[in-house]
C-alpha cells in the first residue's frame, strides 16, 4: 500500500485541474449541499453530471429491471462486445446514498466497459430519505446477485467483480462482504475497486479537519448525506453501513481490492484505514492515492458547461480498468 504516513497523504498544492474547477464553482455561486433538499442536491448534482455531449461509444448498451420483493431495480447494461463471453462488473454510483443515477454517472461506466473489455452492469439503487438504510445495500446486493446467477444470458463468463465511487464505494466493500458471510454465500466475486469510498460513520479523522470545507465534499455534506442514510445514529455501527467495522473473519476472506484516495478528500483517511484492515486481514490490496486531487474526480472527466473538466479522471478511469483486466486475466 501507498502513502502510510498523513503527511504524505495530501500534496503541498492541488491538482491546477480541480483548483479551476473549484474557483469556477466560487464564481458561479455553487449552493451548499448541506442547506438543500434532497431534491435540490439531486438537480444541482444532476445538472453537474449531466452534461450535453456525446457519450463514449459502446457496443451495446441497455436497460432492464430487475424484479426484486415486490419493487424492481432498474440497470444498464453496458457490454462492449457482444460476440464474445466477458467478465462481469457490477458498478455503484456515488452521490452519498441521496443522489445519483444511472445518467449522471453514465461516463464513467461506459468508460469502464470500454477500456476494460468487461460487461458494466450499473444499478440504480434506491436512495435515501425516501428509502433509507439499508435498502441500497438490499438493492445493491440482489443485483450483484442476479448478475451472477443470469451470468449466461447476459454474455458473461462467470467471472464477477464489484466496482463503486464514494457512497457506491461504500456499496461495494458492503455487497464483497454479505458474499463470503456464511448465511450468504453467493455470489463469488473476484475483485473489489473501492474509489474513495465511504468506510465508516465517524468525522474524526484528520482528512475530515483538514478537508473540511472548500474542496468540493466538504464535512458538512458528508453529515447531511450519513443524516438521511441512517435512520437512527446507531446503525452507523452497523458493518452494513460501516464496512471498516467488519470482524476480521470477514475481511480475512474478501477478494483483492483496488483502492483509490484523494488527497483532498475527507474520506481519504478512513479510505487509508479499510486498506490497513485489510491487509492486515490478508487481503491482496493495491492503494493508489492521488494526493493532489479532489472527491469524486473519476466523474469530472466531462462537466456541464461553464466547468472544467479534470484530465486526472482519465488516468483513475483507465487504472480501475486494469484492475480489472488483471484480475481477469
């Protein structure tokens, strides 16, 4: 793992990208996340990741429900060669568990598909207040599930990986953990990529100090987002919602992770943290932390207009990527 000491964690100066990205948000006035309602955060969020453009072109891309106790969850299907059986991996989008979409994260999947010649099945798990913990976890989960067990009718090769960014990363280490518990012991994943994912309910890290405010999450949100997760305080205690308070029995049995930090993050420490626990659990993990960047960059490829985009979320893009290659070679 890299980067274990906190003064290597986070570089003397941002990244030039992410500093004109968020002087650009000053400029236009960006409200505060955590004085908005769910349903402002989703349309300022969505106007962001949304932007009018020619997407990355894929093979074949398309959508379906999934039928699951009386509710169904919705996917796409993003599979870059449809004439041939290719690993599967399960992707989580981010937007603190209140957020998101299939549309608003749609670059980064198709770039998935594309650059690591894998079928990306993207889920659009239910979101919170209206649906809160742990049914993204419940949604996430059965997915991944289907995706295993429909592994022949969707062209895959029985080979499985989960993928996330920030809430989604949370997801993902949530959904590799359920699979190797002994209650639940499908389906076989072989690769867990975490980007900056959120590892437990707690604000005491130093990442939280230091990147409290003024790097596009701030610590303020993060408390708005856990405050409609959560429907009481003490289910952050749960590994459920709190992946780094699994029992190391657990851990000591999940796949090898990929795990991507961002200097400027208030994530980044618990991020380094869940890298620990798991090596020290036995688990394979390769930690790349961009100490320069911000939150949530590998979706800042291509903003809406008057933003910037951040050349760096090529690079983290293509890295998931070869993780995942690698672990299907």
């Amino acid at each position: 793992m890299s980067g274990t000491s906190a003064n290597d964690r986070r570089a003397t100066e941002l990244d030039s990208d992410a500093q004109d990205l968020l002087d650009t948000l000053v400029d236009v006035g960006a409200p505060d996340i955590s004085q908005l309602s769910p349903e402002q955060t989703r349309a300022v969020l969505g106007d962001l990741y949304t932007p009018d453009v020619d997407p990355i072109l894929v093979a074949d891309v398309k959508e379906r429900k999934i039928r699951a106790y009386g509710r169904d969850i919705r996917i796409r299907i993003y599979d870059p060669d449809p004439s041939q059986n290719l690993p599967a991996a399960v992707y989580f989008h981010g937007g603190g568990w209140v957020a998101g979409n299939l549309d608003t994260h749609d670059g980064v999947a198709r770039s998935l598909a594309t650059e690591s010649n894998c079928i990306v099945v993207s889920v659009d798990y239910r979101k919170a207040p209206e649906h809160p913990f742990p049914a993204a976890v419940e949604d996430t989960y059965l997915a991944t599930k289907w995706v295993s067990d429909n592994a022949e009718s969707l062209g895959a090769d029985g080979s499985l990986a989960v993928i996330g960014e920030s809430a989604g990363g949370n997801l993902a280490a949530v959904v590799a953990q359920m699979a190797v518990e002994k209650d639940v012991s499908t389906p076989t994943i072989d690769q867990q990529v975490l980007l900056y994912p959120v590892t437990d309910h707690s604000f005491d890290t130093l990442s939280y100090e230091e990147n409290a405010d003024g790097y596009f999450l701030t610590a303020r949100a993060m408390v708005w987002f856990w405050n409609h997760y959560l429907r009481d305080d003490i289910d952050g205690a749960n590994p459920r919602a709190s992946p780094l308070r699994a029992p190391e029995r657990v851990l000591a049995e999940l796949p090898p992770a990929t795990l991507i930090t961002c200097g400027y993050g208030p994530l980044r420490d618990e991020g380094f943290a869940y890298g620990t626990a798991l090596a020290e659990a036995g688990v394979s993990v390769e930690h790349i932390n961009y100490d320069g960047m911000i939150h949530d960059f590998a979706n800042m490829r291509r903003l809406a207009e008057p933003f910037p985009s951040i050349e760096a979320a090529n690079d983290v893009r293509m890295r998931a990527s070869d993780a995942l290659k690698a672990a299907f070679r």
